[in-house]
C-alpha cells in the first residue's frame, strides 16, 4: 500500500469531502485526512491511496462510499454520561417544562434526537435518565432517536456492547443497574432499554431532515454535542437551520460546551442553566415551553396577508419561502384567510390550491400544532379527494397523535390512489414495527425495496421534500437490520 498523497490533491479530495459530507479538514488536519484516506483505499480496493483519491474525485460519492469514507474519516470519542452538565441542565430544567406542557394531551409525546450519536452511549444515557428519573413517562409515547453517518458506529450501539472505556467518568450505578455482564470485560445494556432507542443513519450535511420518513419532526429535544467541531461555517449554519425546523415550538437544542457560539444560533433563544448554554426555539403565545420573561428576541417582519381571494402562484411562492426559512408561523397568516375564502366547494381543487393546502398542513404540524394540522388536511382532502398526498398528510399527523388504526387507514387510501408511493409504504412499516408485527413490517419494508430498485438512485420521491431513492433505500435496509 502507498499512502503518499500530494498536496495539491490533499487540498482538492479535502474540499470534496467537505462539500459531499460536511466533514471539515484544515490544512492543520491534512496529515489526518491522509492517513484515513490511506485506510479507506483497501476497502475500495486500491494499493495506491493518491490513485484511489483520483478515483473518489472522479464522481459524486455514492452512500456507500460516504459509508466507507465515514468509518475512516470520523472519530468515535463518546462515554456514558459524557457532559454530566449537559444532561443536568435536560433532566432539572428542559424535561420537567416539557412534561408539565406536554401531560395535558390526551396522547402526551416526548420525542428526543441524539444526532451523531457515534456508538450510541448517548441515547442509552438519555433512556437511563428518563427511567430513573421520570416513572410518569411510563404512559407516554416516548421517542428516542439516534442517528450517525458512521455504520460501523450504528452496527454496534444496536449491539449495545461496551466495555470499561465507555464508562469512564460515569456513575458507578450506571452499570450496577443498566447493565449485564457478558464476560471478558464486557457488558450489555438492560433490555427494556435498549428498546427505546431507534438508531439510523443519516448524513447531516444532506437535505433528509426535517422529515416524516425518519421522524426528525415536531422534536422536542435535539442533543448535537461535539458533533459540529467537524463542520466548516457554511455547513454548520446549514444543519442548525434544519434543527431549527425540526423541533416543535418551544423544544430545545443542546450543543458541547465547546459549541457555544451566537453566530449561528442566533434563531434561538439562549439559556443559561447552572453555567451551560441551552438553545430554545421560542414558542409561540400558548404554545408549549413559554421563554424566560427576560428574553427578548428580534421578531422578523411578517408578511402582510392579503384580503381574502383566489390562491396565486405568487402568493404561494411567497409563502412556500417563508416555510423554507422555518417561519412558519407566517407561513399560516399568508395561507390560511384565503383559502378559508377560497373555492371548497369546488369538486376539483386547482392544483396551486392543492399545494397551498399541503403547504398549510405542514405548516402548523411543524409548529406541533398538530390539531390544526389534521383540520386542515381534512379541509385538503375534502377539496381534493383524489390527491394521494393529502391522505399521507393526514396519516402522518395521526399517526404523530397515537392514532394508528386511522393513520394505517390513511396510508392504505394513499396507496390505493397510488400503489408506488414509497412513503406510505414506509410509514405503514415502520407502525407495524412499532407494534411489534415484525412480518408485517418487512413486507412493506420488502415491497418498498421493489419499487425503488426501478428508480434512479438520485430520484427524488414524491412528497418527500429532496429525500432520494438511494437514501431511502439506505434507512429501510437498517431497519430490516
């Protein structure tokens, strides 16, 4: 094997790497770059590490040799309970709000997302600290999701195995009481734990969340700690924006504590629990986690709806901006006069008014305003019955509110107007795994595969907001896994 890489080619395959998978390699880190690249070179079945480089340059990398490049590229530094400050502030401060909100429905959720979870140490602490802390969470729809761009790192936080390493700087009990001893140096978590958490994978860097497809929506916590080091600015402020969209109106974001910065939160609200930083997207009036009275935040001008009329292109393209920069709020006081005034009585909906309906809907699902949302996707269907992407609207906000009888329904209606639409297919997977009919799961899960083997790799699926085949693909196999 020759590892010698120029610099000039250092300098183009950094650049690449930094466009393709948001991974950032100074000219410092170059030396770090290289030997990984040197590694990775055998796994695509090169002597030579420049001419394997030569070859990545050649092409967009493909998922699977972002896949073999990650596990090569990224480092995995992770312990139980890592950042106990970090943790404090979401067990004494961030959980007991959100459950004080969250407890009135009648259908009380809680969804938390570890991104870049690396083996998996930090959603196991999450479920540990939601178990010994919060027994009332017992009767709620919990969500743990976990997700990293490594899948050797995914393959073995699913395994849940660690050993001592992993448990440095972490409370003896952590082991005592979530743990089984495997033998030579070995334990794995608890069971019952180990089903909370949902592990994925996902490349930050790319436009696959918010989504329904991964559950990535109407979050009520974030966790993102020493995952952004990695990133140069550009891509930094590109992933914030999008954990921005994701949560729901007064969820929060937890970044390291070297992460710090109001550069690139500034759409948050910063709060400081016992000397840490947390980040909270400010709720709206009535809306869930009210803000500290003493915060201010700069409110940016609205959009002035017009008097009600016939939806226009135009006034759709404004308010689909507006949703594309996670003004949601906005986005519904464009939307929601005219097409309270606009033709429902129509037998058809003219397309423009079909999308502003599905923009609206998404709008106030966004928000987790999850009421509205479903008023507005029946106002949608009832516009426009055959529209299969009202149905799957619908079905995803029903499902979000425990209703899984009526939101399989919807899916099903989706697909009876449409027997290829890959998302119903999946949503319908992903309840049947949720309720442990594991046959039935894989064989939507199986028939999905089918449909999408015909497409094109980079084909975007239809309601799926930039979401591809390839990368469906690629969630649905670590699923069947």
């Amino acid at each position: 094997m020759t590892g010698l890489i120029s610099p000039a080619l250092l300098m183009q395959i950094s650049q690449f790497v930094n466009s393709q998978m948001g991974l950032h390699f100074p000219q410092k880190r170059w030396p770090d770059l290289a030997r990984g690249l040197a590694r990775a070179a055998g796994d695509f079945g090169f002597d030579d590490a420049e001419a394997c480089v030569q070859w990545l340059l050649s092409a967009p990398l493909t998922q699977t040799q972002i896949e073999t490049l990650a596990d090569h590229l990224t480092i995995g530094e992770t312990y139980f309970f890592r950042e106990r400050n970090a943790l404090e502030a979401l067990q004494n401060y961030i959980l007991p709000a959100l459950i004080k909100a969250r407890g009135q429905a009648s259908l009380p959720q809680l969804k938390i997302w570890s991104a870049g979870c690396c083996t998996g140490e930090e959603p196991y602490s999450i479920a540990i600290l939601l178990d010994k802390n919060f027994p009332e969470l017992a009767n709620w729809q919990v969500s743990i999701l976990a997700s990293d761009i490594n899948p050797r790192f995914l393959q073995q936080a699913k395994k849940g195995c660690y050993r001592d390493w992993s448990f440095r700087a972490t409370p003896a009990w952590v082991k005592d009481q979530y743990f089984i001893q495997r033998g030579q140096g070995e334990v794995q978590i608890a069971e019952r734990i180990k089903k909370r958490v949902t592990f994925f994978p996902l490349n930050l860097i790319e436009d696959t969340y918010p989504s329904f497809l991964n559950e990535t929506v109407n979050l009520d916590v974030i966790l993102c700690r020493n995952v952004l080091i990695y990133f140069d600015q550009h891509s930094i402020d590109r992933v914030v924006k999008r954990f921005y969209r994701a949560l729901a109106e007064g969820g929060w974001l937890i970044v390291g504590s070297t992460e710090f910065s109001t550069q690139y939160y500034s759409q948050f609200t910063p709060v400081q629990h016992a000397g840490f930083t947390i980040y909270q997207k400010v709720a709206q009036p009535g809306n869930f986690v009210d803000r500290p009275a003493k915060e201010t935040v700069p409110v940016p001008p609205r959009l002035a709806p017009p008097p009600p009329a016939a939806i226009t292109e135009k006034l759709y393209g404004q308010a689909l901006q507006l949703f594309q920069q996670g003004r949601y709020a906005e986005t519904v006081s464009a939307l929601k006069p005219n097409l309270a005034a606009d033709g429902q009585n129509n037998k058809t909906a003219p397309p423009v008014q079909s999308e502003a309906f599905l923009l609206l809907v998404k709008a106030y699902a966004n928000q987790g305003r999850l009421a509205e949302a479903r008023h507005w996707a029946e106002k949608a269907i009832a516009a426009d019955k055959l529209n299969p992407g009202c149905y799957y609207l619908l079905g995803t906000i029903l499902q979000e509110q425990g209703e899984f009888d009526e939101a399989s329904r919807a899916f099903k209606r989706v697909l009876f107007l449409e027997p290829d639409f890959i998302l119903a297919m999946v949503a319908l997977g992903n309840m049947a795994r949720r309720q442990g009919k594991n046959r039935e799961a894989n064989r939507y899960f199986n028939n999905s595969l089918l449909v999408l083997r015909n497409l094109a790799p980079d084909s975007v699926l239809f309601g799926s907001e930039n979401i591809t085949a390839a990368e469906v693909i690629n969630n649905i196999r670590a699923m069947l896994e």
